[in-house]
C-alpha cells in the first residue's frame, strides 16, 4: 500500500495546478451566480475536455500488468502530464490573475477534502487486485476537476452566505451610524467608472469624497469599500452599480439608499443577459426611481433612451447634453487633440461662456465631465472651483488612457469596450499623428447583435488604421468581414491568439511615430487558446 500511495504523489500534485485553473476560471465566471460557470463550460467542451491527461484511460492496461509495473507506469505518466501542464500555462496570458481570497482558500479546502474522501475511501478498502479501478476512478475525478470544483462550490453555498450576510450586515450598521454621509449612486451602460472618478476629483475640489475603488460595482464590491475605506470623515460616497439583469441596480440602491444618481447611458452592454434593450432601460433606471423625493438625478438629454422614459419618481432632474441644448448644462465649442479636450459650458438661465480644460480625451469623457459639473454646481461648489477641479482631473486606467511602451504610444482602452465607446476610442485614434495601429478582440454579450455590431465595427476601423491585430482568429471573424467590406487591405491585418504577442508585433509594425489603441481586453474566459 505504500507504494500506491507514493505513486498517487504526481497526480495530486497535476491536480493542485488544475485546480488552481479551475478556480480561476469559476471566479471570472461569479462563482458560477446565474450558472455562469456552467454555462462557459457547456460553450468550451475543448477547454475542459482536451486536456494532457486525458489519456488516462490507458490506466485499463493494468488489467494486465503487474501492479508494482502499474504504479511506476501511474507516476510516470502524472509526472509527465505536470511537465506538459505547467509548460502550457506559462504560455497562457492571465489578464487577471487568480485573486486568491478567503473565499478561494475556503473553496480549496473543500475540493481537497472530496479527493481525501475518494483516496481514504480506496485505502480502507485497500486491495492489491483492484488498484487498477482505484487509478481509473481516481484519474477520471482528475480529469473532471472543472467539475468537483463546481460540486465544491455548491457545497460551500451555505457558509458562503452566512459570510455574506456577516459583513453585508456590518456595512449596513456602519452606513446607518454615518447619519451626515450622503451616497451618489452611479450606473449606466457605460462610462460608469469613468463619471465615477471625475465627479471624485471634482467634488474633492470642496468636499471629502470617497468612490468605490477601481470597478468595484456590485454588492461584494460596495460592502468591501464600506467596512474597509469608509471613515467617519467621508461626506460623500459615491457608488458605481453595474448589472447584469434588472433588479441589480434595485438591491444595490436599497444596500446604500443613494440621495443622488447620475444615469450615463443606455447601450447594449451586456444585452445577453439583460435580454433587450428596453429591459436595460427599466434596469438602469432603478437607480433613478431610487433616489428620495428631495434627490438630484443627472441624465443625458442626447440619450433618446433616457429622454422617452417615463419616471416614475419626483426627484429633481438635472440634464447635460451636447447636441441638445435644452439642458441645464451643455458644452459647446469642444476640441478634441492628442493632448486633451477643452470646450465651453453654458448653463440654463445664463448666457455666459464658461471655459474648461481637461487632460481626458474623447467625446465620451465630455460627458462624464458634464455630469461631474452639474452634480458639484448642484452641490455648491463654484465656477471657478469646478474648473479648477476639472483641470485636476486624472486620467482613467485603461479608459483612454495614454501611456508609453518603449517608443510606442499606447492608447489604452482596454476596460471600455461597447459600441458607443468604440467608435470614440477609433475617432480618438484618429486625431493622433503617425502611424495608427489597432489591437482588439471584439465586443462581447451583445447577443443576436454582436456579429452586426463587431462588423460596423470593422468598418469604422479601416477607415483610420494602417495595421489590425486581431486577437482570436473566431471571434474576430465580423470584425475582419467588416475590414474587407471597408476596402482594408487583407495584408494588414494579423490574426494572434494571445494579446501578449501584439506587443511584439507591434515592434515590426511601428513607423517612426506610433500610435496604438488597444480596445478592449476580454477576460482570461473567453480566451482562444
């Protein structure tokens, strides 16, 4: 028996590097919250399926090998597969790495103590004769790890949600015992962590100010931020809700009772699980028909989305806009450059030309800078205070964001990829001198819409590119469609698998002066190798 036990050392140790993919992958997915884990392995058979030990069936062999042969030929193969494995995941990506939190490690003890259930089982019952059935099963629960982890995962569910309600819970005592602080909700399809951190910098111009940290928009996220950064020095605190279905922006609104909304956009982000357009309207606007009867809410009048709603809330209603100048506040005269935007505001009632300068490029950010300007003139902070505050604004990751590597200029809108921000992230490429270079793989959960959309996108694409690197050779496939339709020429365009080989091509493709856009950068989940 000893013997046995020595040569199941590298299969549980194969196993340990397979779990920790496994939890990777279960924690991009929600920890499988709306069946999103199952589901992606229902979409990725070949993922799951044709992995380096998925020849363990050989083990059947034993039936006909002495069983000292057997173990040795057992350890060999499991030492061999780990080798195989671990080259394998050196050349994978991780975009974001597994967050190995409480939860995680309370999710390894689980899975481990299945296969110690398994093994301990095999060696009570312990017989020389069978070891051949003790390697199939224990090999085919290697094989299957997606899946134990999965049974891991629900069997965790009721302790996961006794630590939910604990610190959910302590967040609501401590909110209830901040009586002065005052909560701004912020939600919308897009653009959403980006209003989120220019309103933080505008309002800090006056006002103590604390938003949820990078996109930390759910309820894990916003319970997280009040019990570890909320302080009792904090005036306002704004929180960014995202969802995925309606109700979301509901329960996340009746956790902080926000006071003030800011409502973005209404686009086709997450479509697929929303299920239609008018269910994401219904859904964003939660955070409106949230807001007390004494609340401000921010929405944009050149979004037919929300001008055709219907509210069904009496709270005050402040509108921005650009191209509609019925608004409480529009900007005119915007230029756009490579090193930054500075249009005029004018507000209802007052003819005056105020002038404003912000580092942010694109469009897209005059608006979330708008909204930042008429919440904080709402609030009492002044003109000048506000361009003031606008000017300090920072700019934000992987939101347009401007950054070197090496000689390149890399236009990194790697978290912002929709319809609507893509076409202003390719208008921002193209005010850039030099040679202009896309990286991309395509917008996703856009449901029956994401070939028609990735095609426009295409399009919209040859008209400013000299080169596209497509990262995903399926994925991407309306996206070169849209390419060709555009008259691009098919020698430009380069197919990888893996976005780290874009920057190694970028080095062949550069001209004298270069200017990147990365949009785009789907999680480790959808990845194609």
């Amino acid at each position: 028996m000893n013997y046995f036990i020595l040569s199941l050392i590298p299969a549980l140790i194969y196993n340990l590097f397979k779990m920790k993919k496994s939890f990777h992958m279960l924690q991009q997915n929600w920890y499988n919250d709306d069946q999103r884990y199952f589901k992606w392995l229902l979409k990725n058979p070949y993922k799951v399926l044709l992995q380096p030990d998925m020849f363990f069936i050989m083990f059947i062999a034993g039936l006909f090998l002495d069983s000292k042969l057997l173990m040795i030929f057992y350890a060999l193969f499991y030492i061999t597969t780990t080798i195989i494995y671990k080259k394998e995941l050196k050349k994978e990506q991780n975009k974001k790495p597994l967050a190995f939190t409480k939860r995680v490690r309370r999710l390894l003890v689980t899975t481990n103590i299945l296969y110690l259930i398994l093994i301990l089982g095999f060696l009570l019952s312990y017989q020389e004769e069978n070891i051949t059935y003790y390697y199939l099963i224990i090999s085919l629960t290697i094989y299957i790890n997606y899946f134990v982890v999965m049974a891991a995962n629900f069997i965790n569910k009721p302790w996961e949600k006794s630590v939910y309600y604990y610190y959910f819970n302590k967040a609501k005592k401590k909110l209830k015992n901040m009586s002065n602080l005052k909560v701004i909700g912020i939600t919308g399809s897009y653009g959403k962590t980006s209003s989120k951190n220019i309103l933080s910098d505008i309002l800090n111009i006056k006002y103590d100010c604390l938003p949820s940290p990078k996109n930390f928009n759910t309820t894990y996220g916003l319970m997280i931020t009040i019990n570890n950064h909320l302080d009792k020095f904090t005036e306002y605190f704004i929180a960014e809700m995202g969802a995925f279905k309606r109700g979301e922006i509901k329960t996340l609104c009746n956790f902080v009772k926000p006071k003030y909304g800011i409502l973005t956009s209404i686009g086709t982000a997450h479509l697929d699980s929303f299920g239609s357009r008018e269910n994401i309207q219904k859904g964003k606007f939660e955070l409106i028909e949230s807001l007390p009867s004494d609340g401000i809410a921010i929405l944009n009048r050149d979004d037919e989305w929300q001008v055709s709603y219907k509210l069904k809330n009496n709270c005050k209603v402040l509108w921005i806009g650009i191209d509609n100048k019925d608004a409480d506040v529009y900007a005119t005269n915007i230029k756009l450059s490579k090193d930054g935007t500075n249009f005029d505001c004018i507000f209802k009632g007052d003819n005056t030309l105020y002038h404003f300068e912000t580092k942010l490029l694109g469009k897209a950010n005059v608006y979330n800078i708008l909204a930042g300007i008429m919440l904080g003139y709402a609030l009492g902070i002044t003109i000048e205070e506000l361009k003031l505050g606008v000017l300090k604004v920072k700019p934000v990751e992987h939101r347009l964001e401007l950054k070197k590597y090496l000689d390149i200029n890399i236009i990194d809108d790697a978290y912002n990829s929709n319809p609507v921000g893509a076409k202003m992230a390719i208008d921002v490429l193209n005010m850039m001198p030099g040679k202009k270079i896309v990286v991309t793989p395509g917008m996703i959960e856009l449901k029956d819409k994401e070939y028609e959309l990735n095609l426009e996108f295409g399009k919209q694409i040859a008209l400013v590119a000299d080169e596209v690197i497509l990262v995903g050779k399926e994925q991407t496939k309306p996206i070169y469609e849209g390419l060709l339709l555009g008259h691009f020429k098919e020698n430009n365009i380069h197919i990888i698998n893996d976005v780290k080989e874009a920057f190694q091509l970028m080095q062949k493709l550069k001209g004298k002066e270069t200017y990147v856009l990365l949009e785009n950068d789907l999680p480790d989940i959808f990845n194609e190798k």
